[in-house]
C-alpha cells in the first residue's frame, strides 16, 4: 500500500477543521476531465462530513497532454499568494469546460485579485518549484493517475464516487 | 517471470518502422522495460502518460525508459503522436509477443503482455521487477526506489 510522502506540512493548501478525523488530500490535474468531475463530489463530501473532514489539494500536471494543466496551477498559486488558492481551485474546475491561456486573467479579476500582482507572480519560479514539489511527492506517493486521492495517508483505491462511498458506510 | 539478479534477455524491437533497438547497447545505462497490455488507454490513467512527464527523473538516474507491447509499430506511432509521448514504445509484434515470453510476462490468454516493470541495471542485471494486476497502473515509485537504491551502490 503505498503511502504519502512527505506527510501533510505547511507548504499545503489546506481546507477544513485541524481537528478533523479524516485526512483527505488529493492530486490533481485541473484539465484532467476525471478531476473534474471529481471537483462536484469532494464539494459533496466536505459539505455531507463537515468538520470531520480536512482536505488538501497537490499538484499532479501531466503537462504533456494537457496544455494549460501547469499554466492553471501556476493561477492557483499565484491567487494562494493573495490568499485565495481555494477561490481560484473552484473557478478553475467549475470553467474547465471552457480553460485556456486568457482564462487566468479573467478568473483573477472575477474572484478579485490584484491583477497585476498575479501576473507578477504567475512568472515566479517559486510557484513553479512549489508545482513540481508537488509533483515529486505525487510520484514518490505512488501517485498512477489524476486524482489520486489519499485517505489518512493512505492510497485510496478508487475515485472521488467511491470515497464518497466508503466514508459514507463508514460513518453508519 | 524474470527476477532481481537474473541476466536481462537482450533482444532487438523495432521502436519506428526503421529503427531497431537492441538491449545489448545499452550497456552502461540503466533500463527501465515497461510492459503493458496495449495502447490507447485513458489518458489520465495511463501508465506511459505518466512516464512521459517523468523522464528528467529517470534522466538524473541515467536510465532509458522503452515501453513495450504487441502493438505494431505503426500504432505505437500514432499513439505516440497522439499522446505526444518523448520515450520510444517497442513492438514486441513479430514473432508476436516473443520479447514479453522471455521475461515471462505474457499472458497467453489475452495475447497481450502483461503489466510488469523491470529495472536493468548498468551490466545488463534484472535490479528490480514488479508485476502488477492487469487494470492496475502500477505508477512509479517502484521504479524510482529501484534506481535509487541503484545510485547508492
């Protein structure tokens, strides 16, 4: 069973309660259309256990077959630098249908950043070191495709549907 | 199927329609053989679109990553293009699944290799191997902590 490594740390982007029982942390691809249909579910998931959940998002771009997968988490990073990673996650996964390059922008007025600070640091190699770290640890965590979900840092064998099941009867 | 401390069964597979490659030169560098059962899987899921992003890893660990499977080579061209893959596929076609055979990874019933890896080290030694259930796309940790433990030696 393959494990998460390195454990959940303060470089993370981290929703939920510290206290939560459950640990939850997934890879993602925001062009990968699986994540997508995924994103709706983890929504579900965290409204239906609330605080008995804490969520984590890590980068998992196959940037070779989709070509706006590292451009969009680099959007994400830069809005996390104004504070707004989440905001710009659930732009990104709620207007995949339509992501290309100007989609950035546009998102980043309609959550409201400062513009021309996210462009700023949209070029920062901060941002994509912090990319390809989550990357590796995808990699070294066993990560096969996106999303990989990983349950109290354990590789969870299936999709967002079955997490969803299993935390469900779980909870009975 | 072959094991640690098994010779690596040198063969020689078309990766184009005019290009051969033979095991046996590349002495010196680490291999990593990829067999998998056949092209055009999901992307997201899919085992060699993961190695793809991959190859600065195997890269920093000196090794040369070949996917391998019955697929003629015009499919794996195709799949290549498709997919916009960056390490050359094999085709393990004629006589048919004759490479797989050898390491002892093919199933005779589908008529398909099986999902297995293995890790060959600088002398042409089996370092590592792994199979890896059918519908599991076994990732690359494996693979990462076989040439790791290469690299110390």
């Amino acid at each position: 069973m393959s494990t998460l490594r390195p454990e959940i740390n303060n470089h993370d982007h981290i929703q939920g309660d510290d206290s939560a029982s459950i640990t939850i942390v997934e890879f993602g691809d925001y062009q990968c259309p699986y994540c997508g249909n995924a994103y709706p579910i983890m929504k579900e998931i965290e409204e239906t256990f609330g605080h008995q959940i804490k969520f984590i998002f890590r980068h998992f771009p196959l940037a070779n077959a989709h070509e706006y997968a590292f451009p969009a988490a680099i959007a994400a990073e830069a809005a996390g630098l104004q504070g707004k990673f989440w905001e710009m996650h659930d732009a990104l996964y709620e207007n995949q249908y339509r992501l290309n390059g100007d989609l950035f922008d546009e998102l980043a007025e309609t959550i409201g950043l400062d513009l021309e600070q996210f462009q700023q640091d949209s070029t920062s190699e901060e941002i994509k070191k912090k990319i390809e770290d989550d990357f590796d640890s995808g990699v070294r965590s066993g990560v096969n495709g996106t999303p990989s979900f990983y349950v109290n840092g354990s590789k969870f064998d299936g999709g967002a549907t079955d997490l969803y099941q299993m935390l469900k009867e779980s909870a009975e | 199927m072959l094991e640690k401390g098994a010779t690596a069964p040198d063969f020689e597979l078309n990766a184009t329609p005019d290009q051969k490659i033979k095991l046996k030169d590349f002495k010196g560098k680490n291999v990593i053989l990829a067999f998998y059962p056949a092209d055009w899987s999901p992307v997201c899921s899919d085992q060699m679109a993961l190695y793809n992003e991959m190859l600065k890893y195997f890269n920093k660990y000196d090794a040369q990553i070949f996917g391998v499977s019955v697929d003629s080579v015009w499919c794996h061209l195709a799949f290549e293009e498709n997919r916009k893959l960056h390490f050359p596929l094999l085709a393990d076609f004629e006589p048919k699944g004759a490479v797989s055979k050898a390491y002892g990874v093919y199933d005779e019933e589908l008529g398909e290799s099986k999902r297995a890896l293995f890790v060959i080290d600088k002398e042409g030694k089996i370092a590592w191997s792994y199979l890896s259930p059918i519908a599991v796309n076994p990732g690359a940790d494996g693979i990462l902590d076989a040439l790791e433990e290469l690299d110390k030696k």
